[in-house]
C-alpha cells in the first residue's frame, strides 16, 4: 500500500462522487487517470484490506432492529456455536473477546419476534440457556470507515 | 419504514450487491432496470438525502491499517452524565462506535465503546486519559481475540436470489 492507496481509502471514506465517471473524479483529485483508481480499489479489495465497497443503509430507516448479544461459551463448545451463530443472515458480526463473557455478535432482525426466534434457536442448538441482550438506547457514534 | 416502489427496491438491491469496477456504473445500472443514467443518480441522492443509505463508499479492516490492539470497552454512566460522557467518547479519533445500552438485570455497565489502539500501552493510554476527562474507570475491557464474523447485512437480497 503507498500513498496514493491511502489517498484513494481517505476519499472513498467520504461520500463517493454520485457522478457518471466517478472513478474519473476521484482520480481528478489524486492525480490518477482513472483505470488506475479502479484497478488499485481492485487490487485493495483483492488483498482484503477493503471489505465492503457501496452503499451503507440505515437500518432503522428499513424498519429493522438491532441488539449486542453476549454469550459465554466454554472451550470445548466454541467451534461448533461460531459455525451455529454465523449461519444466519441477520448476524453480521461475531467477535470472541477476553474475559467473561467472551463471544459478543450483533443481531440485525426485521422485528424483535425474528430476534428472539434466533436467539431462541441458538438457545436450544448450544445447549447454553444464558444469553445477554443489550438492545441500543442511544447511538453516540458509528464511526463511518469501521462499521 | 420508508416508502419505496419495486423499481426503488431493484435498485437497491442492485447497489446492496456492492459497486463492480466500471467506468460507468450507473449508466450498466439504468440500463439493466429501465432507468436513465440520471435517474438513477438522482434516486440514489434521494436515499442518501433522507437517510436510508447513511453513506456510499468502503468500508475496511482496521487490523490491515494498523491497528491491532482492540477492544470493547464497557462503563457505567449515570443517566444524567450519559449524553455527556457519551458526547467525550464519541469525540475520539480512536473510538469508532459508542452506544448507550440497556442492560439485563445484574448487569453493570451501560455505556459500549470500541477502542482501536495500535498495541496495548497504546489501549491503556486512551483508557486512561478517558478516565481523566469523565472521572469514570472502564467496568469491563474485553479485547478482540478473534475476529469470527464481519459481513454487511443484506436488506434487499434473499438468499435464494443470489447467483
């Protein structure tokens, strides 16, 4: 990655150009023709350093609602419960952390009924009954370039 | 929940797919879903207006810029210092997300934040320099041991449509 790599994630951070030739006005503000803006996004999502590249929507302008949930899950459990909480859709992060509890996912349902079916679910193929909601109250910050 | 027509949801669901590399994509977008070029830029404007897309662009992972020493840092905010402390938080170049939660009972600790720290002295400066601005000690701080999941959720595409 060099300079001009860094450049293209800074702008591309921000809002990308609603333009006909949007790779041509990034590359106006970089110095770049525009093949080589889009074959170094290429190359960038190709060695995984950019994971999604698009539109973000508002999940809640969708209806949907969403929840952190924590689970503590003992060592000789943990390769089968990740398999079980990443098979579904609607949880679209799953960290294991130190500490107790130690895996932390969020959940993005149509409704708190789908929500809890899930939960429901993972419940009853875990064998692990206690499982902590925290449903958000008050978003201060969703930090555009990490979310 | 907001309004949109079938075309609006195809060209959402087109966008959701994430952008190819093309010249020109919103020209191969009109075309393939009966708009024009225009059109669809300005109906992307207009999602992007009233908030349904929060933002159009990339999203990347910070362990390859960087930074390795991350974790959820958990605290226990009164609720009348909440939009206070909440407001110091999110001013931090180094958090990314900060939310207030309700907690299940037994639960100590309201207030979620992500650190993103380069190294561990790095992660024990910020925490301490937040303690110095709020007067709060962190609850809880669970480091990320293993990334298992990081994906975009999908409001548009049903799994049996995906090719």
């Amino acid at each position: 990655m060099d300079d001009k790599d860094r450049e293209i994630i800074r702008l591309l951070q921000g809002d990308f150009p609603l333009t006909p030739e949007p790779y041509r006005a990034i590359g106006d503000k970089l110095w770049l023709d525009e093949m080589s803006v889009i074959s170094r996004i290429a190359k960038l999502i190709q060695t995984g350093v950019i994971r999604h590249f698009g539109p973000f929507f508002d999940s809640r302008k969708l209806g949907y609602t969403g929840a952190l949930i924590a689970m503590e899950v003992p060592e000789h459990k943990l390769e089968d419960v990740i398999d079980l909480v990443n098979s579904y859709d609607e949880i679209t992060h799953n960290y294991l952390r130190d500490g107790k509890p130690n895996m932390w996912f969020t959940v993005i349902a149509r409704d708190a009924a789908r929500r809890d079916q899930i939960l429901d679910e993972i419940r009853a193929n875990s064998g692990i009954q206690d499982i902590l909601v925290f449903p958000s109250r008050r978003l201060f910050k969703v930090r555009v370039d990490l979310d | 929940m907001a309004e949109m027509s079938i075309k609006e949801r195809n060209l959402l669901k087109e966008l959701e797919g994430g952008f190819k590399l093309e010249r020109s994509p919103f020209k191969r977008i009109a075309r393939e879903l009966g708009y024009t070029e225009n059109e669809v830029i300005e109906t992307i404007k207009k999602f992007r207006d009233s908030g349904v897309i929060r933002r159009i662009g990339i999203a990347v992972r910070p362990e390859r810029i960087g930074q390795s020493s991350n974790a959820l840092v958990i605290w226990e905010v009164p609720a009348d210092r909440v939009e206070e402390v909440g407001a110091v938080m999110a001013a931090r170049q180094e958090i990314s997300h900060c939310y207030d939660r309700e907690t299940p009972i037994g639960w100590t600790g309201n207030l979620f934040t992500m650190v993103h720290a380069k190294e561990e002295a790095h992660l024990t400066n910020i925490l301490n320099e937040l303690t110095e601005a709020t007067g709060l000690h962190p609850v809880k701080i669970l480091r990320t041991v293993r990334e298992l999941k990081k994906t975009s959720m999908r409001y548009f595409t049903q799994e049996e449509d995906e090719s």
